[in-house]
C-alpha cells in the first residue's frame, strides 16, 4: 500500500520508487501483485506517464486513510512517552525556511536528540493538503489557515519592509495608495506572502506592467537591485537578502504591515502534547534570532 500510495502520489513509477528507496522493478511488481490480489487494473501504463485507473483514484483514497491510521498507531506509542523521539516531519513555507529553520533544526536536536527531523519546505496549501494526509506531523505558516481540522498555535509576528533601489533611500516611504502606482514585484500565486503583501495595498489585481512576479525573495531583491521596481519582504529575510543588493530597506507608517507564523498540526494527532513542546522551543529560537538581528540593525 505504502508503494502504491507512493505512485499515486508521483504518478511515475522511477520518481515512486525513489521516494520508497527500493528499485522501479521491485515497486512495479508490488503494485502488479497488488492487482492481481484485488483482480482490478489500478494503473494505466504509458512510457512516459502513469495515470490511475478509476477504481484506482478511489483505492488512493482509501489507502492514504489506512496508511494515516497505522502511523497514528505509531504516534500514539511515541505519546505515551516524555519528550519526542523518533520521526518529525515538519513542513516550512518558503519565505520563513531559509532565515529560521537553520537555527530551528538545532534547537530541536539539542532539545531532542533522539529525534529525526525531516524538513519539507513548499506553499501553503502543499502544506495543508501534505498535513491532512498525514505526510506531515507540523508545518510552520502565516497564520490562519481557518482549517478546523487543525490546531493553530502562534508563534510570533514580523513586519513587512519596503526594498527600493539604493537611490531611493532618501525619498519619502509610500502608503498603500502609493504603492499601487509602482511597479510592485511579488511572488508568484501560492505563496501566501503575496496575497498578504496584495492585501496591505488593497490590489486584487494588477496590469502585468505593474505586477511583475518571482520565485523567491531573492530574486525579488535581485530585481529592485536591477532598478525593475520595488518590492515588500518579511523583516526576517532583510540581512540575508539585502546583503549582496544595492537596495534601500525602509519601514512603514502606522498601520504597518505584518503577518503572524505560528505551527499547526491535526487535531487528531496522538503526538498533540509533544507537539506543543515543539511550538515552544521553535517560539524562544525565533525570539531569539530576532533579538539577534536587531542587535546587528
């Protein structure tokens, strides 16, 4: 089931196989045996692509429910015990991994050495999909995600910083109103800082000439640097991305703009009260780095 789960997540028996660390001819004979024992195609072959078949689709489903019980069955061994051990699988969005997760991951090993954490760093709704399907124990994100199946514990809150080109740094820095006359670099649809960066100009959309998109914040800096236009980024990724850019970093006025991180987890989640741990330790390593990076302002 575990293969079978895996290629229905790739839809590519190479890529399947790799994530389960076995050969491809080994995973194609799981799943070959797997349909011969339930004496139903699953899998439609091609050279280049795997499609499911529609009983398939509906085995997936099926199998990702069992295969989440059988890991809560692990959880729940792993709950009965004081502080954690064994797997963590934690998610990160893209705009806080980079900048917190070097000094996360080490808190938590030295908190938990017995521990094996595993990063995965994606967009938000990648996350919460991973999260519901039990391939993920945590993620850090903006919060919320109104997800009622869900726990929500916030972490902190970070301002968002104007990146101009080097000679702006004199001018006055722009409202909401002012910056929907620029030409406003963002990064591209999924990323939740986007969508929040939109929402502090009041923009639901933009002409492509005034809205231009990125991958990451570094390309966004790189791209003011150029003198392409201006940008927004969380104030936890301005040493890191200013430090190789010609760009002015400025604050906002009242209200300035900000967002809440903070840790989520099913609620069904035996691992709950270690997980709460977690959020703890993760909540004084943040405080510090950021105290850190003020001190070097």
């Amino acid at each position: 089931m575990r293969y079978f789960e895996a290629l229905a997540q790739h839809r590519h028996f190479g890529r399947a196989a790799e994530a389960c660390a076995v050969s491809q001819p080994a995973l194609s004979v799981q799943i070959k045996e797997l349909e011969e024992v339930l004496g139903v195609q699953l899998v439609e072959r091609a050279a280049r692509q795997v499609r499911l078949t529609s009983f398939g689709e509906d085995l997936a489903d099926r199998v990702r429910g069992i295969l989440r019980s059988v890991d809560e069955l692990g959880e729940l061994a792993r709950a009965s015990r004081e502080g954690l051990a064994g797997r963590l699988r934690l998610g990160v969005i893209p705009t806080i991994a980079p900048y917190l997760l070097p000094a996360i991951v080490g808190s938590l090993t030295r908190q938990y050495p017995e521990a094996d954490i595993r990063v995965r760093e994606t967009v938000t709704p990648k996350l919460l999909e991973e999260l519901g399907e039990g391939r993920l124990d945590t993620a850090i994100v903006a919060l919320p995600v109104s997800e009622p199946s869900f726990e929500e514990v916030a972490l902190f809150s970070e301002d968002f910083v104007l990146v101009r080109p080097g000679e702006d740094s004199g001018k006055p820095v722009p409202g909401p109103d002012g910056l929907r006359e620029m030409r406003l670099l963002l990064l591209e649809e999924g990323h939740c800082f986007r969508d929040q960066a939109l929402s502090f100009c009041n923009m639901q959309s933009a002409a492509p000439r005034e809205l231009l998109d990125g991958s990451s914040l570094s390309t966004l800096v790189q791209m003011v640097s150029a003198g392409i236009g201006v940008t927004l980024i969380p104030e936890m990724a301005v040493p890191v991305e200013t430090r190789s850019a010609v760009v002015s970093v400025a604050r906002f006025g009242d209200p300035q703009p900000s967002r809440t991180i903070g840790m989520i987890w099913r609620r069904s989640n035996p691992l709950a009260r270690q997980l709460m741990q977690v959020a703890s330790v993760v909540q004084d390593t943040a405080k510090d780095l950021r105290h850190r990076l003020a001190a070097q302002a």
